[in-house]
C-alpha cells in the first residue's frame, strides 16, 4: 500500500474534511502512543498504520 492510498481510504472512512485532522490528533496505543501521522512520518509502512486505524474504527472487512 502506498501513501496515496492510505489516504484515499482515509478519506472515505471518515471523509476529506476529517481524514487528515483524525491522524494526526487521534493518539492510538497500538501505534506505541503516537498518531497515525506521526506514524507513518516515523517510516511506519501506510499498511501497518491502515491496519491498526482500520480495527480502532471498526470498519467492516471489505474495508481491510
């Protein structure tokens, strides 16, 4: 998964206005304390960090 695509999923799960706002003020603790931006900014691959914001949302499967 590339970064362009992390964020086209983003977008669609919590929409374009919201998207970026949430990954980089919602702190997760199984991204070790850190936002997804923060994250990703660390060299997190945008899969591993999709991963974890896909279970904290509780999107369905499809959205895997």
């Amino acid at each position: 998964m590339r970064h362009t695509e992390f964020w086209s999923r983003m977008e669609s799960a919590l929409g374009a206005a919201y998207a970026r706002h949430w990954a980089s003020h919602t702190v997760l603790g199984e991204l070790g304390g850190r936002t997804p931006q923060e994250a990703l900014d660390a060299g997190d691959t945008p899969k591993s960090v999709w991963a974890v914001v896909w279970r904290v949302l509780e999107l369905p499967p499809v959205d895997r």
